[in-house]
C-alpha cells in the first residue's frame, strides 16, 4: 500500500491482491522473504521479524491474542538472539500492516538470513516457522 491512509492501492496488482483479501480474507498472513549477510535487525547469521507496536490496530481481542501468541512463537523459535532481542517495527505502509489494522488478520513477517546455513536451511527454517506458526493459530482459535 504506497499511502497508507489511502482508501484502497493504486497499482493494478495491489488492487487485485486487494481485492482477494477482500473477498476471501485468510486467518493469518504469512511473509517469509530471506537475505545474505548482516541487517541491522538481527546479529549475523541469525535471523530477524517484524511486529506492529501497536496491538490496538487488532481491534478484536481474540486477533490480537493471536497476534501475541503467533509473534511470542517467533521469537522463542528463533535459535539465537535475534533482532537484538526484540522485533523491528513495521511501518505503517505494508500490506501486512494495513491488513491487520483494517481487517484484523495477524500476520508472520519474517526474514530469515542464508549467511546461517545458505539456501537449505533457510527452507529448513521457513518449514519449522511455519509449522509452528499453523500450530499457534489453530490452538489458538481452538
């Protein structure tokens, strides 16, 4: 979403992914995007998340427990002291963002870093992240 107070995206294919959201709106939304090398969110190799710092935007108390539940699985499933022992914080323009604040659906963002073990673990990673993640949300909503 390139303005973040915009009624709806410009591009034609935000619109479409929009549309989707819209239409067919998922329990939870999950980003998983690697990189090689040292970010400032996380200490090389290991990996790093994103949270908002606002719970609030999930105006439904049970999202945002699950929101609470999926981000707490993040941190204690990642195997070192990643993101100097804390989230980075989303701005507010991401479509994860703005479909949290405007639909309440939580959401995975995570980046996992190939300098760790290269391409094979990073999918490593991303399977055992994700699994855990199900995991959270169907307990969760249990």
């Amino acid at each position: 979403v390139d303005e973040p107070d915009a009624e709806e995206p410009v591009p034609h294919e935000c619109k479409l992914l929009w549309n989707w959201i819209l239409n067919s709106p998922p329990a939870l939304w999950i980003n998983f995007h690697a990189y090689t090398g040292w970010q400032n969110n996380s200490e090389y190799p290991f990996h790093g998340w994103y949270e908002v710092e606002d719970r609030e935007i999930l105006s439904d108390p049970v999202q945002r427990q699950l929101y609470d539940a999926v981000c707490d699985t993040l941190r204690l499933k990642t195997d070192a002291a990643s993101s100097h022992g804390k989230a980075r914080l989303h701005r507010p323009d991401p479509l994860c963002y703005q479909m949290a604040r405007r639909f309440g659906i939580p959401h995975v963002f995570y980046e996992l870093n190939n300098g760790k073990g290269g391409k094979h673990r990073a999918t490593q990673d991303t399977l055992h992240l994700f699994e855990a993640a199900v995991q959270t949300l169907t307990a969760t909503l249990s």
